[in-house]
C-alpha cells in the first residue's frame, strides 16, 4: 500500500489522484507520522459498501435465526403475496 504524507496530498493533489485512478491501490494519508485517512477509488469504494451491506443482510438473517425468528415455506408465502399484492 502506498503512504503519503498530507502534505503532500495538499502540494501534488492531481498527481497523487491520477496515481490512484491507475493503480486502483488505496493510500494512506500520514499527518505527523500517524495514520490519518485512506484514499481510495471510488468504484472501490462503492463495491466496498455493496460488499458490506451484503454481509450486514448475512449477519441479521444469521441473528434471526438463532433466535428463532424464522417463518416456515407456506408462512413465508402468504407473507411475500400479502406484501406484494
């Protein structure tokens, strides 16, 4: 991964973002020696997101299952035709 000071991201912005529209490679901003921010793709970014809402879904559908939250085949369908009707 690459690291930039912002310093630098401040002097040479266009550069440093052409770089990253490139390499498709997140950067770390540095302020004062200390990790401070990434910059990333925004295509990336985006993905990143979808992918993580996926995974939250996981996660719940997960939950409601260990909780007993969970409807038999023909509840389920009087359910979905009630909601989409």
């Amino acid at each position: 991964m690459k690291v930039e000071l912002v310093t630098n991201l401040k002097r040479q912005a266009t550069k440093i973002l052409a770089d990253l529209h490139l390499s498709k490679e997140p950067i770390l901003i540095t302020e004062h020696g200390q990790p401070s921010a990434y910059l990333v793709d925004v295509q990336d970014y985006e993905f990143m997101q979808r992918r993580l809402e996926l995974l939250e879904g996981l996660s719940r559908g997960e939950r409601a299952v260990l909780e007993g939250r969970t409807y038999s085949q023909s509840e389920a369908r009087e359910k979905m035709c009630k909601w989409l009707k």
